[in-house]
C-alpha cells in the first residue's frame, strides 16, 4: 500500500513539474513574439501565472481524487483479505506461526499456542529457534529457513512442559505491504499418526516373524517327509525304489521354495531364475550317473519372481520334466545335454523351456500318456490356468507358459 501511495506521489510530481517546465518555456516566448512593451509584458505574465496556477490546481484536484479512489480501493479489498485471512487464521485447527526475516515470531494463532501450553505474549516476538528442533533434536540453525520458498518437513516443537511434540509443516513466504518479506509456517501434531505408523511397522515385523517361521516349519516338515520316503525306499525291492526316490525329489522341490523364501528379505515373491538353478543342480545331483554325463545348460533372464501359490505348481513341472529327461532321454548315450530357459514373453507371461539333446519322443505321448509323472504336469499346468507346448526335433522340448495372475485360475 505504501509503494502504490509513493507511486502516485511521484505520478502528479512529475507532471506538475512537466507542465509547468513547458508552459514556462513555451508561453514566455510567445508573449515576446506578439508584445514589445514592459507593462504589457509583465501584466500578461500575471495573468498567465493566474491561468496556470487555477488549470494545474483543477488537475491536480482531478488526479489526487482518482488516486485516491484508487488508493481506497486497495485498501477496502487489503482489508477483506485481511479479515478472511484473520477468519482463517484464528479458527484454524492447524497451528500458523508467522515469521519476519529474521526468523523471529510474528504472529501466533490461538492452535499453535494451545499446542505450545503458552499465551500469546510469550511466544511472539521470539526466535523460532526457541520452540523448533529438528528430527535428531538439534537445534534449528536460522540458515534452515534461509531461501526457502515452500518447504515440508518433519520437526519438533518443544511446548511448555518441556515435550517434544512432532509436527509436520508447510513454510510459505508472502509479502506485507509490498515492503517486507514475511513466513507463513503451517503445522499439524503428528503424534497420533506417528504412534499408528509404529504399531503398523510392529505388527507387519511380527506376521514377517511369524510367516519366516512357518516357511522354515514347512521346510523342516517336508524335510522329514522326504527322510521317511528315503528309509520306506531303503526296505521295498529295486522295482520300487525309483517310486519313492520320484517322490523324494518331488518334495524336494517343494521344499526348496520355502527355504528360499525364509532366507530371502522379500517373504512373499520368489526369484524364480535362481530357484531354477538350484533345482536343477539338486536334481542332477540326486540322479548322478557314472554312465552317463549330463550337462545342465541355464539362459535365466533376471528379475522374475512369483509368489508361492504359482511357483510350487511351476517348480514341480519343472523337476518332472528334468526327471523325465534324465532317466528317459539318454539311452544308449555316454553324455548328454539339458538346458532350462526362463523369460518374460511381450503379454507379460512367464516362458520356461525344458529341452534336451537326447532320442526325442512322440509328441502324442505327452498328451496320451497315463504315467503319474505327466499326469501330474498336465494338472499343474491347469492349475497355472497356463499351456504347454511340446516339440520333438533332436531332442524335446518343453515349453510352459505362465499366465500373469490376473489371466490364471483361481
């Protein structure tokens, strides 16, 4: 307000000081072009003064009123703000501190001091170094709000028993009057929210406590279920052994996943990659051959992870294709190649490939087929909601694709 009064003021000097500059310059000249004589002169001069004093006085009159208008005007709409901003300020539930230059309080709403415990006397007028405290309790420095246009944060404020009370806060800057820079500093008690967020953070540590050790039970459960398979195995004939070590290597894989899961950070998404590797250098491990050597070949793309519920189905296709292919594939051959490969196809679904360099099959016996071990991957690919593709060309190959899990059955 008081840029625009200095403004106008300069406004009518500079055109009082214009018009009266030419009016000197310009009138004198033509008088002594018309008249010669002295008295002549000099009353014309009088008269001439007369004219410009009354003309600018009218004008100015004329001017100082329209800048007046406009002056008021300023203020009645300077004065609406204030009383809608005063409204707002004093009912807020929100606690506003204003803050002059130097960081020293302005104003004070009536939530900030029944946060602070304090009247409005003893905080205005005083450093916000006094009451503020940064997230590790140390002191705010007054650089800390330095050329700071609009900021947020977490801070504390000490009230008057000496507590610290955490807030979060909006700082921004307005102008007053046009001549100084004033904070406007916006804050909310957090306590309540703080305490919540706590329990939450409690309570999901203990169901990720409590989800570790059911995977790592679930690991030592199947672990005795396979011991128990091992020693029935040790006490049927030759004929029935490879039954119960199918099924040992079955569970095996199963298994796996949840000792993967309790080792891993992330509880619910395995890495099914490196998953797969260590499958297979288990399976290859357990069904070791003298007689023949069988390399295991990875192309794993990184960065593919599935939750339980597809990646046990998904695992035990896997190991009964790799069985498959190790007992069945290399007849009659001293050595021997299985490569397992994993990515993400453009739709967003999961592609594993099983092949092998050894005799082939017919395709049709994957789908005839009533052994347990390819009736077993025909209901886990159903319960995938996924398909399965098979092709016989020096060698097999199996290719399962993985729905994403919108597409999959419940």
């Amino acid at each position: 307000m008081k840029n625009l009064f200095t403004v106008n003021v300069a406004r009518i000097v500079f055109i009082y000081l214009l018009s009266g500059y030419l009016w000197i310059l310009f009138s004198d000249q033509i008088v002594h072009i018309f008249y010669s004589d002295p008295e002549t002169i000099t009353t014309i001069q009088i008269g001439k003064g007369l004219f410009y004093v009354s003309v600018t006085g009218v004008l100015l009159y004329f001017l100082i009123n329209i800048y007046r208008k406009e002056i008021e005007q300023k203020q009645r709409e300077s004065l609406l703000h204030l009383k809608k901003f005063s409204s707002i300020f004093e009912s807020t539930n929100a606690g506003i501190l204003t803050l002059d230059s130097k960081c020293l309080i302005m104003d004070v709403n009536p939530a900030a001091c029944e946060l602070l415990q304090l009247p409005r006397h003893k905080i205005i007028k005083k450093p916000l170094t006094e009451f503020a405290y940064s997230e590790k309790n140390e002191e705010i420095d007054l650089n800390f709000l330095s050329n700071i246009h609009s900021y947020s944060d977490i801070i504390y404020l000490k009230s008057a028993d000496d507590s610290l009370i955490p807030i979060e806060l909006t700082l921004s800057e307005f102008d007053v009057e046009d001549i100084e820079t004033h904070t406007a500093l916006i804050f909310h008690d957090i306590s309540e929210r703080l305490a919540i967020d706590a329990k939450l953070k409690d309570s999901l540590r203990e169901k990720e406590i409590m989800l570790a050790e059911i995977h790592h039970r679930v690991k030592n459960n199947l672990a005795i279920i396979s011991s128990l398979l091992l020693l029935q195995a040790e006490k049927t004939d030759q004929n029935q052994q490879d039954i119960f070590y199918t099924s040992v290597q079955r569970v095996k894989s199963m298994a796996l996943i949840h000792e993967m899961l309790y080792q891993s950070e992330n509880l619910a998404l395995l890495d099914f990659g490196y998953y797969i590797q260590k499958l297979g250098d288990s399976i290859i491990k357990t069904y070791f051959d003298e007689e023949v050597h069988i390399r295991m070949e990875y192309q794993l793309s990184s960065a593919i992870f599935l939750d339980i519920t597809r990646a046990i189905p998904a695992g035990l296709i896997i190991s009964e294709l790799m069985v498959n292919a190790i007992k069945h594939a290399f007849k009659e051959k001293s050595s021997g190649e299985i490569t397992i490969s994993l990515k993400r196809c453009e739709n967003n679904a999961i592609s594993v490939k099983v092949s092998d360099n050894g005799v082939g099959m017919s395709t049709g016996l994957f789908e005839s087929s009533n052994g347990l071990g390819f009736t077993l991957v025909h209901g886990l690919v159903d319960q995938l909601g996924g398909k399965m593709n098979v092709q016989s060309n020096n060698g097999t190959m199996f290719e399962l694709q993985i729905p994403k899990p919108s597409e999959s059955k419940d």
